[in-house]
C-alpha cells in the first residue's frame, strides 16, 4: 500500500456523479467558545447571539449560534470533499435554516450532487451540490444549494451528460423558515436599534459606515475554526506563485464581516433564515478594509409581530459606501465590490 | 424615511445633557470562552482567574471573571453612545467592582451624564459620564466615571452650562469593595509567588521584567471581543489619512497588557478592586513592545488575612523599565510611557 | 525589601540540583474554549476531539482535550521555572499520557530534577527534569522528560557532580497507555478516513500535502493560551538584536500544526498516547510555510480493536513534502527540516 493511498486530494470533476450522496467528515461540536469567538473575529454586535438573558426574553432556551456561524461550520466540512480542486465558488440558492443551533449542538454534513455540466475547454466542469447540515439528533438544521467550478483530473475522460438543477432565484415566501425568536419579549433598546419591520421600505438603500481591516491571522484563526481546509487561504508558499501572489480570504469571512457592520442600521434584522443568492465578485486579501451597505429588496409578514425583510448585502474592498458602489454601466460589479449576497432576515414589528 | 436615519453617527457633545440615562444596547454573556481568551490575549498568568479548583479553595463556586474583562466589556457598551466622536478618552476615576462576574452572567451596560463643560474653541466639549454595568439580576457589578472630549457637531449651538462633576482623586480606603476570594484557602505555591501584602511596602517599586510584542490582529480580536466599535482600532482606510497614518490600539489592550506583565512581581494580587485613576499619556500601536513597571502608593488593611494594595501601573512601549521611566523634569509623562494606571488591588496576608 | 526580590529571573544552572522538587505555578482549568480555540489556532480536524457525539459513540462522556494540548499546558507551567533562561531546548524522552482530560478539568504541573552536566566552557548546563501533570483529583494525566541548556548565572560556582539520567529510546509497548476511546462505535466515515491499524505498514512514508503559512499574531496567541512565557516568543524590541533579529515560535506550535496537517493520511490516528523522542531542529518564524510527513516506525497491536503506531512526524518550512526531507548525507538534518518527532497513537482497527 503506497503512501499516495492515504492522503485524499480531493475529488475531480469527474469523480461527481449526479445522485451521488457524500458524507462528510468531522463533525462538530458548536459551543459558547464558538459564540464568543465568532464575535471576537467578527465582531458581531447582535443581541440575541451575545446575550442569554436577551434570547430567555424572546422564548428560547439561551442564545443560540449566528447562523452565519452555522453555515461556516457546514460549508467546511464540505470543502475536502466538494472544492478542493475547485477553480471558484459560483453561487449559492436555497438555502434555509431549519432549526436554531445551541452551544453543545454537534453538526455534521451531507451533499448530494444534483448537477454536473462540463465546460466547453473540457479541462473543467460545473458541479452543483445540495448540502444539508444536521444535528446529533439528526435534524436537520440547514440546507443549500452551492455550485463551484472544478479542474478535471484527466481530461480525456468523456463528459457526463448535462444536468442542470432548477433552483429558485429567491427562497419563496411561503418557504421561509419560522425564526427561532419570539418578538413579544424583544428589547429594542437593548438590541442598540428603534426600528422595527415596519420601519423599512423596499428599495431603501442603508450604507453601515464602518469598516474593518482585516489580517492574515484573523482570516486564517477564522476560517480554521470552521475547519475549511482550502489551500488558498492558508500556504502562503504556493499562493506566491499564483494569480494573485497571495492568500484568498475565504468568503465566508466576508459574509460574516459584512453582517456585522450591517448592525449599524440593521441592528434588530439579527437572524438569518434564508440564503437567496450569493456570490464573491471580487478577492479580498490580508489589509483591504472591508466597508458594506444594504438594500431592501423585499419585504414579508411573518405574523405575530415578526416580519422578514429580502436584504441585498453588498462589500466593498477599500472603498466607504456612501454612494452605493455595485455594479457599472454594463452590469458588472464593480472592481471594489467583493460580495454581492442577498439573504432573508427576520425582524421584529415594533407594534 | 431616509438611510441616514437608520444609521446611528453616535452623539455629539451637543447631544448631552447633565442628568441624561443612556441604557446601552448589546448584553453580552461572558462565558468560559471568555476567560480563555482574555489568557490567550493578553497573556494572563494569575490562578485566580486561571484555576476552578485554586479558586474553589479560596472560596468561590469557581473561577471569576477578570475584572478588567469586565471592564472592558462594560466599557465596550458604552462606545457607540459616548465615544463615537470622541477626540480623546481622558481619564477614568471612582471605579468599583461591586459584584464578582462568574460564566454565565449576562452584562449590560448604564451611563448617566454627570458633567459637561464646552471647551474654549467652541469646536469641542468634555462630558463625563458614570457608567454602571449590571449582571443578570439587576446587581451593580462595576461603576466607574469616564470623562471624554467630544466633538460638537454644530458649532453655532450655544454652549451648555457647565458641570463639572467632584470625583475622589482615589477611591476611599472605606469605599473599598471585599474582594471576591478568601485567605485562608490560599495557596502561594500555586499562585507563583511567596509574596503577600505584608511584603509590600510604600515606595516600593517593582520593573515586571518582560515584554509583550503587539499585533495588529491581537488588538483588533480582543477589542472586538469586548464589543467595543471605536473606528480607530479597525478601520485603517481612514486611518491612513490620519495624524498617526496607523490604527490606534485601544488603551483598554495596554491595561490589561501591563497587568498580565505585573504578574511577575505581584502574582498575589489578581484582584482589582477598584480604579482610582488612569490616563492614556501616548498612543500604542501594532508592533511597539509593551513593558511595565509599578509602585506602591499605599496599603490598606482589609482585615481576614486580606490587604489592599494601592498600585501606580506604567506601562511603556519599546523601553524596558528597569529604571522606572514616567515623567520628564517638568511632570510631562516621557513620550515612551502609554500608561499611568492607579488602581487597588487585594491580596491576601501570609499569615 | 527591594525591587529585585519580587521579580522571578528564573532558575540558572545552578539553582538546579538532583531530587529537587518544582511545584509550578499557575493551575489551569481546560474547557470547551481551548478545544476551540486548539482547533482554530492549529487547523485540527481529528473527530475525536471536535464532537461530543462521535466522542460518546466512542465510550467517552464527551470529546476529551487534545493530548497535545494537556502537553503544552503542562510544559507552560514549567518555563518560568525551568526554562526561562535556556539557550536551547534539546528533547524529549518518555511521554505518556496517563488519565484523559476532559473541559472542566484543572491541570498543575510538577518538575523533579533528575540529571544535571555541566558543559565543558563552564557557562551552561545541561538539566534533566521529569515534569508531571496532574488534574484536580491529583491523577497523573501526563508524565515526560525533556532536557535544556541553561546559562550558568556566576560562573566561578564549581560544577556539581555530573548525572545522567537513563532514558529509553522509545516508550515500550508495555509501557503504553491504553487510549482513552474505544473502538467499537467508531465511525470510520465521520473520521475522515477509511484506513485502520491493519492498513499502515513499517517503513510507510506520507506526504500530508497540505500546509500553514504562521503569522506572529497566531502563535503568540497559542502560546499564551499555554500560559508559556518565554521571551524569545513575545518581545521583538529584545530579539531585534538576537541572533535571528525576529521572535522564535513556540516548539510546540509547531508540533501542533504538523499534526493537524498529519490528519490527511492518518485521520484515525487521532490520540497521541505517548512521546519517545522529539527535536526542534530549525527555528521557525513568523511567514514561514509548515509542511510535514509522517513515516511508520513501528506497530503494536493494543487488541479489542485497536492498535498503535509508532511515527515519526516530520515538519519543513517553505518546503513541500513529496520527496520526503530530512537529513543530509551526514546525518544532520536538512536546514528546511525545522521538527523530528517520533510518538505512539492509536488507531482503531477496521475489524
């Protein structure tokens, strides 16, 4: 037996069959030190997420983990087995979060591949994956839909037939997951913000002002604690001979930041329950500031005091977001722009 | 209604008035995780804070909070009220730790305005606040008094009248809190000093020998731990324009820097009780190495086998202190010190 | 009573002598933060100890703490004692890990001096000390040898008669600790890896591909989570003008990262049960690039399921691993080898 045998390189284009179920590996157990680093390394300011007391008020056990927190941990499992090997991170859709995760909760992950289509140059492929997250008691916490472009291994191999899921362009209204938060005890001043579901209009632009410079040690502690293991952000020594001369900051940490300075001005919008879209437009590396701004894109009566607003959370690099940076002329993001991600939170009605 | 509205910019001394409640968004459960981190940041070294089963001896249902976590989470809350446009943080005075903070406890944060006096050139003003943090259970856990200088915002805004708040220059020796912890369990070996307060004499002066190197991603993770949003320590877009041209780590960091540092030579006394007095005198910033030293400046028989030590911390940067360096000929501190930090400790008697 | 007796300057060589008994300071309750942030700071992803659920499956009340870092604990508490003025710390012998430690657990280490040789230039020392951890029912949960180079403090002190300690090469297979976990529930597929005892042969060598680019801020981190104090990892104003002119990383930083990279390709061997050798061979620094390569040195069947393997670990810096370095012509290590060390885990069987 060779030592080539035990080290995984990860899957190749053709290595994805349509139907196929993968099981990834280690599980995790989420716990306060992960609530608290996700703050640390964030630095999110939402109250139900930070505070027990807060979360008890609204009905629930104690303050459960930041869905953003949940997607990092089972979008790294993934990643060994799914994007190894992937050129980019093309999108994502549909996704949902099901059921609150608790400290002492332990995820774990599964991908069905539901989509494969080959380029055209024949060196790569398309691969698109259901990924749901489950808890030790099997339920499942979180699902989505990702698709990432992956190199074949040998290009002679012929290409699969062509499937390419339908996914829907937004999480539909009457699919979007029950928040986990009761609006009744909700304490708006404690949360930092007066503004409530109906407080927001479609089409309102917000621009959150602050901004974070991010390092190579805060990416790298990050992302290792959702232990996604992609190459990109952590060998310095290969990335000097790519593209870019540098280590990628996993987009996730985008996202996470992004939402975090979201809190100026959607300071009561703290839970995620949908993921409609989401793409990374542009790389962010060690020492780029990162700036972000939100547009309502929709908006949605969940009943009983609880709305949900349709958000499109938009980062820059380098750039203050006053005016809104997004895309030019033609359509095309912007070179400033990194994420374009559009996404359903939950928010309380003030009345 | 307008973005700008949802936005907060934070209040400008204008916005102040003597007698004004600020409650402060963001409760914040401190866990284990805390305390964890709290030791990986800033390299804290006594048992107390460290040890379940040290602390259990001396008393206690388990380890304790730091104090200065605690104040820096405390202190953290009140930013985006009080010091959002701050032009400077200018002193601290009458803090008492009231109640012991253990894991689990939730912290919120109350600020009453209790003096402003608009400065000379119209442009700004000084306010002073008390600030009390509050656990769970509605109990006081650390009161303290800050006083900043704000920008005005609208400089054609006549002045308030002043008030300028009478604070102790040291909180009283009978205004002293009891430390959490009991004597008579106390394990010196295991603290890692013989030292006890009869040991400790006026005068005395203690060069705490090691040092501390600061990055950037290690004030940034801490600062943002305490929930503290100051856009001088995270935002280096602006702050390269800037008279420094460098992000500015937040004073808070050197605090608890100097007092990991002051372990070696005060082992015993882990405990602030309160905080007298304390002046940011120079800028820090990543890469400038932290030394300290401290003086005794008085002694207080706590009674029980119990005293406390009233301490000068200093804390320089780039300079080791083995000649105790403070002030120049004419009282200005020396352009290496960051700190002078006057606080009291307990620590407990030899026999 | 002045300054200098407060502070610690450390033991020199000749404070050390033969049956001396060190009980060090600082105990440490371990919890769920550190196995979070072992596994955020080290990129570890052995299933082991990441979930509570695979752990329970296992046998064991919950994921036990990562044998590497009840060690590092451990070693911190002895640097002030015994290492603080060490030129060089030259290995390892004798490890093994005796009781698990799970989160809630208090460690307290314990040094006896067991060999000291004085160096021929009459300004360093060699000292030998078996250092045991304990946990808060004093079981023993890791006992060890290493030895250091120490500077001599006065150097007309005469030598002291020379001992040398007997050591074993290698833990014997008699002497090995069971694992803590138990084979039967074991789940191959959430480990990550299909191959058991049976799969790995003598003299197999494998590249685990992957690797870690450090930065200053993550291992200062760790290593202050160790409550390790040794300057040479903290005070660059001091190692300016050493010999390196940068801050050395912590050893066992570095053995922490190989392992985690060693997971691709011995993903089952999750629990380091014992250390028969180990040598930092290289410096590292800060923007160095860890790979490593593990080979088989051995076999031992434990029975009931489970066996161990005898490794040798081996981490580069800046080097990729496919061919395998490690000494040159002579014997010496290759100037890119920067870690050899050679320890016993155990491994489920697949049948």
């Amino acid at each position: 037996m060779s030592n080539k045998s035990k080290t995984s390189t990860g899957n190749f284009f053709e290595d994805f069959r349509v139907g196929q179920e993968i099981r990834h590996a280690t599980p995790r157990t989420l716990t306060e030190a992960d609530s608290a680093l996700n703050i640390a390394l964030t630095g999110s300011r939402y109250a139900l997420f930070s505070a027990d007391s807060f979360a008890q008020n609204c009905g629930l056990p104690g303050a459960p983990i930041d869905p953003l927190l949940v997607f990092h941990t089972v979008f790294g499992k993934t990643v060994p087995d799914i994007s190894l090997n992937a050129v980019a991170n093309l999108g994502y859709a549909d996704g949902r979060f099901l059921t609150p995760v608790y400290p002492g909760d332990t995820l774990r992950a599964v991908s069905e591949v539901i989509g494969v289509k080959e380029n055209s140059n024949g060196k790569t492929g398309v691969v698109w994956v259901r990924t749901t997250g489950y808890n030790q008691e099997n339920r499942e916490v979180l699902t989505y839909v990702r698709w990432v472009m992956v190199n074949k291994k040998d290009t002679s191999k012929p290409a699969p037939a062509t499937v390419v899921p339908e996914l829907p362009s937004a999480v539909k209204t009457s699919s979007l997951p029950r928040p986990a938060f009761s609006s009744s005890g909700y304490e708006f001043v404690l949360a930092g913000s007066p503004f409530g579901f109906e407080d927001y209009e479609i089409g309102e632009k917000i621009d959150h002002v602050d901004a974070f410079t991010v390092e190579e040690a805060e990416h790298q502690i990050a992302t290792r604690l959702y232990q996604n293991t992609a190459k990109v952000h952590f060998n310095q020594h290969e990335q000097a001979s790519s593209r870019f001369g540098r280590r990628l900051i996993y987009g996730g940490v985008a996202i996470s930041l992004a939402r975090s300075l979201a809190f100026n001005g959607l300071g009561n919008a703290a839970e995620i329950i949908a993921i409609n879209a989401g793409s990374h437009v542009n790389p962010l590396f060690a020492g780029d500031t990162v700036f972000a701004w939100s547009e309502v894109l929709d908006k949605h009566d969940l009943r009983d005091g609880m709305g949900a607003l349709r958000l499109r959370l938009v980062a820059t690099k380098n750039r203050p977001c006053t005016d809104f940076p997004y895309k030019d002329g033609e359509g095309k993001h912007l070179s400033d722009v990194i994420l374009d991600f559009d996404y359903w939170a939950a928010i309380p009605s003030r009345s």
